[in-house]
C-alpha cells in the first residue's frame, strides 16, 4: 500500500505538465460537450457556451479540487511555498542574513556542546558488552572513605569469594625511564594483570595483547603500546611489534599496539604485566594487606544485573571483614560497592557538561526570540499581501504552512552554518571536557550528532515561526472580515511582540545573572591564597630508577640531588616532597596506616579515628614555597 502511494507521488510529480495538460483537456471536453447539448435545445453560439460554463462551474476552482485529489499534492504545494520562501529571502538580504547569523551562533554552539554530551556522556562504551563492565571500590563508611584502592591480597580474596564476575581486573600506574636505541623518556606505565585486555574486550590493532604466561616472574619482560604513544613517539612504525626497549635494567620487548579508544581509568603510554613492576611484584607488598595502590574492575556474567551482583560483593566484604578484624574494624563500616564502568569515566565532569548544555539553551532560545520578532516585524508589512491572497481564495492553513517553511528554511541554513562553526567550539571544549574524562579523545560530530543538528534545525524553525505565522493568520482574518477587506491594527499584534520581548528578555537576565556569578566566582577563586607564594617557584618531577636504587640508598641519592639543584645560579632554595603543592596527596594506604588523634580532644572509643594522607618532604619544603 505504501509503495503504490510512493509510486503515485513520484509519477505525479516527474509528470506534472502531462497531467495538466489532461485535466485542462478533460475539462474543455465537458464544457464542449454541455456547449452542444445547449445549440441543440436552440440556444445561440454565446448563450449555450456560457450556460455550459456555468452548469461545470468555475474552471479554475475545478483545477484546484482535481489538483487536491491526487497523490503528492502536499509535496508539490511544499515545493512552491519552498520556491516562494527562497525568492522572498533572497528578496530581503538584510534580514535573512540577520536571521541565519542569530541561527547559526546557536545552533552552533548547541551543536558543540551536544558532541561533547553525545560523545562522553551517552555515546557507548568502545569496548565489548561496554554495559556489563563495572568498577569496584571499598568503602569506609564511618570513615567517609568511597574509593579506598585495593591491595593485592583484597584483589584476590574478591576473584575468589564473589559469584557474579567473570574476571576482575586490578591497575595502577608509575612513572619509569623507557630506553630506546638512540633515546630515553619517561613514560606513564599502566601496571596491569593479564586478564586486563580480555575483560575490556579490546583488540590490538598490531600483534597480541598479554596471556597469563606474560604475568609470570620468571617470563620474559613485555610491553603493550598506547596507540596515541605509538603514533606521536615512534611515528606509528608499522614493525614496532618485537622492537626492543630498556626499563628496570631489563630488556623489555613490545608485544602489540592498542586500538585509539579511551584508556582506563587515565590515560598512559605504555603497559606491562604486574610481574614486572619492581613493587607490585615485590614479596613484601604482596604479602602486606594494607599496601593499597590498586583499582579494580570486573565485567558481570552473562544476565546478571548490577544489583545482583552488588548484594554478592556486600556478602563478599562482610566475609573479609569477619576474616581480618584486625585489619577492618567494624566501627569503620567496611564494605563494597559496585558501578557501571561508564558512569566511573563520566560521573566527575557530567555536572559540568550538563550546565553548558542548559546554557546553551538559553542562548538558543534567546536567538528563537530574536528571530521571532524580525519575522513579527516584517509580517506586519505584507498585511495586505496576505489579505488579498485570502480574498483570492487562500486557506489560513495555507498561509500558515508557507510562513513556517519559510521559518524552517532559515534555521536550516542556520544549522547548515552552525555546523560550520561547531569545529572552532568543538576543539576547545574538548580540551576542557579532557580535565574530566579520557572519553574525550571519544567526541567528534558524526552521524548521532547531525541528526541531533538537524532535529534541531526543524524544531527551531518551528519554535520561532508559530507565533509569527498564527498571529498574522489571524490579523488577516479579523482585519479582513471586520473592514471588509480594509486592513487596520490590532491590539493582538502588539501583545505578542511584547510578549516576545518580555521573553528574550527574561531569559536574557537569567544568562546574565548565571554568568555574572560564574565570574565572580572565578575573580573569588583567583583571590584566594593558596598557603604559599606560587610566583618564582619551579617544579620538576624526578624518579630513581628501578633496580638501581633501594629505600635504603635513595636518602643519599635525594640529597646528592637536592645539593647540586641548589649550586645552580639563581636558586635560592630547594626541597623535595611526595607531591606538589595542592596537588592530591597519592593513594589512600589503609584504615590503619594514616590515623591521628589531636591532643586534648580524644575520640570516643566507638567512634573512628580521623584519618589523612601522609606527604613526605625534606627539612627545607616550607622555605622553598614561601609559605605564608
């Protein structure tokens, strides 16, 4: 059915000028036809050709009930209020211009932001069955702790007591010099165990990613590239794979190039198998349970839900728990929690990039204002116009139907230029949506985000046309049926260009208002001392390298450093710290490691020690950054 009504549509269209041809023909054989009925009742030749004409009736009015009557007659009344809206904008240069300009900033700008949503936020996950991965994390719940790492031992008293994962997953990262042939560079080392790649489900694009062979002590040591490292520090060499490098004293040997997706949980350069690391492979940290730097995932068996496998992991810590009393006291309410993968890699930036979303909105809906009353306005001039054309026999619904097309060609030429501009936006704000997730490398405008552009198009040239197009409809009919055909004002019009403004404007202030307290936030955030005077103060970030130095020997090597850094010209003071300031402080080490108690305020014996991360600095720390 439907296709035969296609078929008719297209038929009539591609023949338009044999079907006219065939119902001027079919009308001129009726009033011929009725003109020889009325010689033979004795008529005169006028006489019987204008009593024929008149028992058809009107030739054209005819026409326009056969034209209505056949399939397609919507397309073709779209085609001319189409070709009408073209000339009567390429007729009003200043105004369309105006029109599109106002269009396409928010279009544009929604655009953007809607690549940045799409991309982070809504877009799945670039890894197999993305949905069913989840990340775990321990909780402290008197201790107000969320997301304590793991320690090797936790790992695998979870691998072995939960039932609802197929594989977890432990990660962190360090820093080691990485020696090539001719260079040395300091990479960001994602430290991982051999499941890692099979429970993303992610394919390398060059050679093989880890077995469990790979994560023996005694195996060969290997590494697996980032693709963005391949690419920018060894110019994507197609025969990187059983390339050689140096790390740890060891010869390390590159088994395979990652895909370009987004890493997790942030983004490195290289990775290598647990076994490897020189302290996550050492006997006394995997025998110490409190020696925390990991995070976990896991990827859910087939068909189970997330709160299932929630309840699991809860029994699973109350097990723990009950196991190590020395290590999870229960007055801190240990126990884990589970999310959705994506969710962990969005949830820090999502307020953010929500905000921008409903700002640029606003912005959306002020330039749908705009346009509104330029459209308002130049309606008024064509008042007449628009009565005459209803006198000649012209529907409301029609002169209606022609004002919004002529509404939505401009937001498409809008979008059309919007779209242009978008790119410019786009690359900044994928810069800022990069200080919250690695799922930024994920944003880019493809298909998803023009189909968004495009609905967008055509709600915005129907937001902005409706009240232009329904009021003038009715200023015709009124005027026209009030003077009989003489055109006068009304109050009407004016209402709804004051409502317009009042609009524009409200939400003008409310932009304003949100903007102007964004900024005094910053100049408040600008104003703030941070505890120590930033101006002058150089930092640099330096790690021994693995084997050569021990806990024993690094003392000597720090002071050796810190002596020669100061002999420099032009160094007033120097110190070395775990961390810079305001910077995070590194990983949480356990319950029991980081406990404090203020004198003269003891805790109460039920009630959890307050706790804090511990950073190490040498004697000089506080004069290097000027403390205030």
């Amino acid at each position: 059915m439907m296709g035969r009504k296609l078929l008719a549509i297209f038929r009539f269209l591609t023949n338009r000028k044999r079907d006219e041809r065939d119902l001027d023909r079919e009308l001129q054989y009726h009033v011929d036809r009725q003109t020889e009925l009325n010689l033979g009742r004795g008529m005169d030749g006028r006489e019987a050709r204008r009593q024929a004409v008149l028992s058809v009736g009107g030739i054209e009015p005819l026409k326009e009930d056969c034209r209505d009557a056949r399939a397609g007659r919507v397309v073709e009344t779209l085609l001319q209020d189409i070709r009408y809206g073209i000339r009567v904008l390429l007729k009003n240069p200043g105004f369309s211009a105006a029109a599109v300009l106002t269009l396409a900033l928010g279009i544009g700008a929604n655009t953007a932001i809607f690549s940045v949503v799409y991309g982070v936020l809504l877009r799945p996950l670039p890894y197999r069955d993305g949905s069913q991965l989840v990340v775990l994390h321990q909780v402290l719940r008197q201790a107000h702790i969320d997301d304590m790492p793991f320690s090797v031992k936790e790992i695998k008293d979870y691998c072995d007591r939960n039932h609802t994962l197929t594989g977890i997953v432990e990660h962190h990262t360090m820093n080691f010099l990485l020696f090539g042939k001719d260079t040395a560079e300091r990479v960001e080392t994602a430290v991982v165990s051999a499941n890692f790649f099979d429970v993303l489900g992610v394919k390398p694009v060059l050679g093989r990613t880890l077995l469990a062979s790979d994560d023996r002590k005694d195996a060969p040591a290997v590494l697996i590239l980032s693709y963005k490292y391949w690419q920018s520090h060894q110019s994507g060499d197609p025969n990187i794979v059983g390339k050689v490098f140096q790390m740890n004293n060891r010869p390390h040997t590159v088994l395979g190039v990652l895909p370009p997706i987004p890493q997790y949980p942030s983004e490195v350069d290289v990775y290598m198998p647990t076994s490897q690391c020189p302290a996550r492979s050492s006997a006394e940290f995997i025998a110490n349970r409190e020696s925390r730097m990991m995070t976990a995932f896991a990827r859910l068996k087939p068909g189970v839900p997330l709160e299932k496998a929630q309840a699991d992991l809860s029994v699973a810590a109350s097990q723990v728990e009950q196991a190590n009393p020395e290590t999870y006291p229960q007055k801190y309410g240990y126990t884990m929690s589970v999310a959705p993968l994506q969710n962990d890699l969005t949830h820090r930036g999502r307020p953010a990039f929500l905000v921008l979303l409903a700002g640029a909105s606003f912005v959306l809906l002020i330039a749908c204002a705009n346009v509104a009353n330029l459209l308002l306005a130049r309606v008024l001039k064509l008042e007449r116009e628009f009565a005459v054309r209803a006198a000649l026999g012209a529907s409301r619904s029609r002169l209606i139907r022609q004002l919004l097309t002529e509404s939505v060609m401009l937001s498409l030429t809008g979008g059309v230029l919007g779209l242009a501009l978008a790119p410019a936006a786009l690359a900044v704000l994928v810069k800022f949506a990069a200080r919250f997730t690695t799922r930024s490398a994920e944003v880019h405008i493809d298909l998803p985000v023009l189909l968004f552009a495009l609905l967008m198009s055509l709600a915005t040239g129907i937001l902005f046309g409706l009240a232009p197009a329904f009021s003038s409809a009715q200023w015709v009919s009124e005027a026209f049926k009030q003077a009989g055909g003489r055109i006068t004002s009304s109050r009407s019009r004016h209402r709804m260009r004051a409502l317009l403004v009042v609009a524009q404007v409200a939400v003008s202030f409310v932009l304003l208002i949100g903007a102007g307290l964004m900024i005094r936030s910053f100049m408040k955030i600008q104003q703030v001392t941070p505890g120590f005077q930033p101006d002058h103060l150089v930092t640099l970030r330096f790690s021994p390298g693995f084997p050569q130095y021990s806990m024993k020997t690094i003392p000597a090597l720090m002071d050796t450093v810190l002596r020669r850094i100061k002999a420099v010209g032009g160094v007033s003071s120097v110190a070395i710290s775990s961390g810079f300031p305001l910077s995070p402080s590194g990983v949480i080490s356990g319950p029991n490691a980081n406990e404090f108690q203020i004198e003269g305020h003891p805790v109460a014996k039920d009630d959890p020690k307050p706790q804090t991360a511990l950073r190490t600095a040498s004697p000089d720390y506080f004069d290097a950054i000027r403390r205030r």
